[in-house]
C-alpha cells in the first residue's frame, strides 16, 4: 500500500503525524521536506534574541529522531516540484513518490518588497530555522536593526531586538503598530512601551531604496527621510505556499481552498496549516494547527471529522507591554469599548446588542484572557 505523504516538515506537517500515530501505529507514512526536518518552536524566532538561543538550541529534534519516534520515512533537502493527481505521485529532484492520500502541509513565505537601490538584496526576513541562524551571524556585525513592518512579528522583533540592546528602527505605512489587530488605545500604550526601550517608529510612509553607504546600509523612506542602519528585516506578512497546488489544478484563494475535513478540491489530497484556507478562513497561527491536525488524523484513520475552530487569541510576545488579542471577525459591525485599569486595559469589541465578539487585553488585564475567550462566538463551530 502506497503511504500517506505529508510534504513540510513544519509545526503543521509534525503534529499531523504524531496525531496519526496516536489512532494508527502502522499507517504507511512519509514525510518530505524541503528544510532538514528538525523540529522547532517558530514562534520563538522572534523572543529567542534576547535569552540569547542560538538556532541549534532551538531545535528539539532531528528528522533522524523524529522519523524513529513516528515510525515514518523522512526525505529531507527534497523539494516536491509538482504533483500528478492522475498517477498519484509528487516529482521531487530527489524522485518521484507514489501517495494514497497527500496532505500538504507546505507553510507560508514572506511577502518580498520590490525595493530599489544597489542594496536591495540586502533585505533579510526570519521564517525558518536557517534564516534565524543567517540572522544571527548577521547581527554579530551590526548596532543598528531596521524593521519594515510594525504588525505581529515586527512588533516581537522590535521587542526582542530592543531588549538584547540594539537600536531598533521600525517603518510601517500605518498609524500604529498592531493596527489589525488591536483597537487604537492598546496600539498606543504598546508603541509608548516599546518607545521607552528605544525603538524609534516611523508611520505613515515606506522604505523604497536601500544603498550601501561608508556607514553601513542607507534606507530611504517615500516621505524623503533616511535611516542609516545596519541590518533591515522585513515583516511585512505571510503569503500562503499556494504555487504547487494551483499549479496541480487544485482550488486556490488566498491559501489552499479546504473544507472542514481539510479536503481540497482533489478529495485524495488535504491541507492544514499557514498554506490552507480553511472553509475561508486564513489562520496562520498555532492553535489552528493544532485543532487541524487532530481532525486531520481522525479523518486519515478512518472516521470523518471536521474541524471545529474556538475562538483562538494570540499572545503577542512584547514583555514590554504584555499583549492578548481576539480581533473582531472581518466585516463585523460593532464598537471597541475600552476600560482602563491601574496596570492594563481591557477592550471588548461588541456589536449593538452588547455581545462580545473580539477583545484586546493589555498589562496585568491579559489575566483576563480565559474568562473572555469562553464568552467569544466559535469561529467555526
Ligand atoms: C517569527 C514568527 C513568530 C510567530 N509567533 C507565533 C506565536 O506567538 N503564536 C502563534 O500562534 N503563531 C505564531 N507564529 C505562526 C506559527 O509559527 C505558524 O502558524 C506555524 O509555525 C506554521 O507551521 P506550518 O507547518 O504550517 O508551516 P512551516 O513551519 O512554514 O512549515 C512548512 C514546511 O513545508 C516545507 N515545504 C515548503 N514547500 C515545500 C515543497 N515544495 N516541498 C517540500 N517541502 C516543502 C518547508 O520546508 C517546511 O518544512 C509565528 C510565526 C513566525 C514566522
């Protein structure tokens, strides 16, 4: 019997296969990646700086160890170039595997500016393993770290970076950071947080040239201002590994289009994590994978399950303001209503007959955290 193949090898694609374990000890399994297969915590590529973690000690396990530990074959350094629904199999430079069932699992990869200037190769981003260690190596040389982008992950780094002492610059084309995520209030009690630490924001504007100068790397913004720094990340977003599926003719959106059973349009071949839209919904967070995975499972041994989505906040990973966020669900109509405490703010987002349907929980407040998640409608109940 041909095995069932996960392509990634990343938070998605692991959990897969150890809920798989958990209901089959025999299922034929095999796991392809295009990375070295180690297991690691992503979210830590952006807190890891300032407890000074190397990449190495990031990583928990080796493709070696986890192959024994799921009973699975793992092909590492193997990028699967295309997919035969037909036949049944997935060309890689290293072969071409026969599957029964095909879980793609394949994450997502920076959305890439077009920046001008004879510096613009410059621009780095940390989505994986072997960045965070390129990154690393890179800040050994550098003083000054320049961050486009002023969400999620441009905010942790702001953070992270700050603390470990460097002087941190972030540039966002908004008014403040964390705008899609938490109401105005909050956003502010975080940039002044992260002000005090050093980092100096620039909103409202966008880095278009980076150039070598005699003092390191010059970036200038559309607003005419430029900033000398060292080393540039780029934050600016996620864009879901949709190329090898909507090549294979499988239903494409903003990620990999799957139903509840993470079925694609080929219902021999499913999809979970940051590179699949789950009945419309793009969550590239841990929480989701997790809920994915297990259904996931259940439905590969034997029992069709779908996949029931709580509400999920995530932590954002600032100490320097603690920070829980619940968005609103787009396009829901309703109003933020703010109360601050001594030490934090709490802000519900509720529609005209009082319901709540999002929160953003800052300071002492993010105590709060359970009590208002469970009042928080299921996003896919
Ligand atoms: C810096 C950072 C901080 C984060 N912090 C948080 C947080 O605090 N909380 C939270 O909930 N979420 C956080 N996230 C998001 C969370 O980490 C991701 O949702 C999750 O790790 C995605 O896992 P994944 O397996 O879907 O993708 P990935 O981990 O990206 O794995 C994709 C896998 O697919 C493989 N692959 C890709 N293309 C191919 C191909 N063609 N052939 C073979 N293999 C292929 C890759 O090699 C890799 O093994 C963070 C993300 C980042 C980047």
């Amino acid at each position: 019997m041909n095995p069932v193949i996960i392509l990634g090898t990343g938070l998605a694609g692991y959990a897969l296969a150890k809920e798989i374990r958990k209901l089959h000890a025999s299922l034929p399994l095999q796991l392809i990646s295009a990375d070295d297969g180690r297991v690691y915590s992503k979210p830590m590529l952006s807190n890891a700086l300032a407890r000074d973690k190397s990449a190495d000690e990031l990583a928990s396990a080796s493709a070696t160890q986890m192959a024994a530990q799921l009973n699975a074959s793992i092909d590492v350094h193997t990028r699967v170039s295309s997919i035969d629904r037909a036949g049944k199999t997935v060309d890689s430079e290293g072969g071409r595997f026969p599957y029964s069932r095909l879980i793609l699992a394949l994450g997502a990869e920076p959305v890439r500016l077009a920046l001008e200037g004879n510096a613009a190769g410059e621009l780095m981003s940390v989505n994986n393993l072997s960045d965070y260690a390129r990154f690393r190596e890179r800040l050994a040389y550098s003083r000054r770290v320049l961050i486009l982008g002023a969400g999620l992950i441009g905010c942790e780094f702001a953070n992270d970076l700050a603390s470990a002492g460097f002087n941190v610059s972030v540039v966002d084309p908004g008014k403040m950071p964390l705008q899609a995520l938490v109401p105005r209030y909050c956003a502010e009690r975080l940039e002044a947080a992260l002000g005090e630490q050093g980092v100096a924001w620039h909103f409202g504007t966008t880095a278009q040239t980076i150039d070598k100068s005699a003092h390191g790397l010059r970036v200038t913004l559309a607003n005419g201002e430029h900033i000398d720094t060292d080393l540039i990340l780029s934050a600016v977003g996620l864009r879901p590994c949709t190329q090898l599926a909507s090549e294979a003719g499988l239903q494409c959106n903003r990620g990999i289009q799957v139903d509840r059973y993470l079925a694609s349009s080929d219902n021999g071949i499913f999809a979970l994590g940051d590179c699949a839209e789950v009945s419309g919904l793009v969550l590239p967070f841990v929480m989701p994978i997790m809920y994915a995975a297990r259904a996931l499972a259940k439905t590969l041994a034997g029992k069709r399950t779908v996949v029931e989505y709580p509400a999920m906040p995530v932590i954002v990973k600032t100490p320097s303001m603690p920070l829980v966020a619940a968005p609103p669900p787009r396009d829901s109509t309703g109003e933020w209503r703010i109360t601050k405490l001594d030490s934090g703010t709490v802000a519900r987002f509720e529609d005209c007959a009082g319901r709540l349907l999002g929160f953003a929980l800052s300071g002492n407040a993010v105590s709060q955290k359970q009590a208002l998640t469970a009042m928080l409608p299921a996003l896919l109940a």
